[in-house]
C-alpha cells in the first residue's frame, strides 16, 4: 500500500514527490508550531525545486478546506453516529479534532498539492543534473 513511488506514499510520508528519499519538512513533527510549514528548498536526492513558483503553496489552502472537511465528519460520525453523544457534544468533538489535528491537515494539504503537480520519477538518478523546475 505505501510502496515507493505511489503518490500514497508521498502524501502520507511528506516525502519528496519526485524520488521519496527525504522528507520535505525540516523538522519531521507535524507538533513543532513554529517549524510546521518549514520545508527545505530543494530535495538533495534528486534536486527537486518545491517552491515551483512563487505562492506554489497558496493552492493548499482549498486541499486544506476539503481535508478538514473530511476530518470534521470522521469525528461527527465517531461521535455522534457510533459513540452516541448530543449533538453538542458531537459539535464539540468536530472542534476539538479541527484544533488538535491542525499541524497534520497543514501537511497533508502540502504534500497532496505538490502531489498534483510532481510524479515518481524512478530513473531521478539520471535525470538529477538536468536543470528542471521540477
């Protein structure tokens, strides 16, 4: 399921999307707020610009609506549909994930963004010397 050179992988590894040999993030914890959006500048594997242009990562920001969409309603159907609360209670479930899974929606949103744009390359190692922007 998470093979290398999957998009899965990627996305849920916050690896670099063309070679998925590193991280993208300087500081792989999602909890450290400060460093939660810090990402190197380029892949040292394979040379991969991630900053394609500049504001590239502006467009996470509707993953991001779309993504916290989709973690609100896990928490309202655990919650409400399996736990059995009020809806008051399920209300504040949805907030609460919102606010405790931040950091990880910020990154899930980068990474499936940059995903749209970049593929696998499985011969990066041939290609890494060509100047590319990605």
């Amino acid at each position: 399921m998470l093979e290398k050179g999957t998009k899965l992988n990627s996305i849920l590894t916050g690896s670099c999307p063309k070679c998925q040999e590193e991280s993208m993030y300087k500081d792989k914890n999602p909890y450290n707020f400060g460093k939660v959006a810090d990402m190197h500048e380029t892949c040292s594997h394979c040379n991969l610009r991630y900053q394609i242009e500049p504001s590239f990562f502006y467009g996470a920001m509707y993953v991001s609506y779309a993504v916290g969409i989709a973690f609100g309603v896990a928490a309202f159907i655990i919650s409400f549909v399996f736990i059995g609360t009020s809806l008051k209670i399920a209300f504040g479930a949805i907030i609460g994930t919102l606010i405790l899974f931040l950091p990880i929606i910020i990154r899930l949103s980068r990474n499936i963004w940059i995903n749209f744009f970049v593929d696998y390359d499985e011969d990066w190692k041939e290609h890494k010397h060509e100047k590319r922007a990605n």
